[in-house]
C-alpha cells in the first residue's frame, strides 16, 4: 500500500470540515439575523433563500464538495491499495486537493462563476488524468 496516497485524501476531508464549519459560521448568525424560521415543512431552499449570497455561497461549496471528490476518493484510495503512489499519480492527487480548495476560495469569497469553472474544469481534468492511471494500474 501507498500511505503517501492517502495524504491527500486526508488533506481534502478536512478542507471539506474547514468548508463545514465556515459555512455554519457564517449560515447561524445569518439565520439569526434574518429571524429564519425553522420549518420542517418548507423546502430548504426556500427556508434558507433569504439568507445573503456570502451566506450561501460557504454551503453551496459544501455541498459541492460532496460531489465530484467522491470519485478523487475512490480513485486515490484505489491507487493507495494498488501501490501506486508514484512521483505522478502523488503529483496528481496533491494538484487536484489544491485546485478543490482554490475552487471554494472562489466560491466562497466572490463567487466568479467564469474563474471557478475554470478552475474547476482544470481539476476535473486532473481527476479525469488520475482515473485512467488507476485504471492503467488494474490491467
């Protein structure tokens, strides 16, 4: 096994706990400001759509952060048991944990959408690279 592999794992989980706890820091006292009403019958969009875009932005981003790095996980869990944490696929992973965390800079700071896809599509790209290496690596 490649423990060196999972360094970046671990890296991005808790980015996404730091994206967690900001999003809580800033979506409380919004809510609390705003009188929220807590009400389960309301869709949460409309429950939390009157909460400024600063506010949402930090959950949004959270949310975002459940999605596509799944597969990073799988992918660099798969390369970390393959033994194949290699100069490249390290430099692979460690790019892509570092264009994430870019992305919810972005996100979370000014929300350009036309840099944030950027940046996005460039670790996509990167997950994209990693993939067909693992899947190299099966063959």
């Amino acid at each position: 096994m490649s423990q060196a592999m999972l360094q970046p794992v671990i890296a991005l989980v808790l980015w996404s706990m730091v994206m967690w706890a900001w999003l809580y820091a800033t979506r409380l006292p919004a809510m609390a400001r705003a009188r929220t009403p807590l009400d389960p019958t309301q869709p949460r969009d409309v429950m939390l759509g009157g909460l400024p875009p600063r506010v949402r932005w930090k959950a949004d981003n959270y949310n975002h952060l459940m999605e596509q790095p799944t597969l990073f996980y799988a992918t660099a869990l798969t390369l970390a048991v393959l033994g194949q944490g290699d100069a490249i696929n390290l430099g692979l992973a460690w790019a892509y944990v570092a264009l994430r965390v870019v992305h919810s800079l972005i996100q979370a700071l000014g929300n350009v959408i036309a840099v944030r896809f950027a940046v996005f599509m460039a670790a996509s790209v990167v997950l994209v690279v990693l993939a067909l290496r693992a899947a190299f690596a099966l063959v």
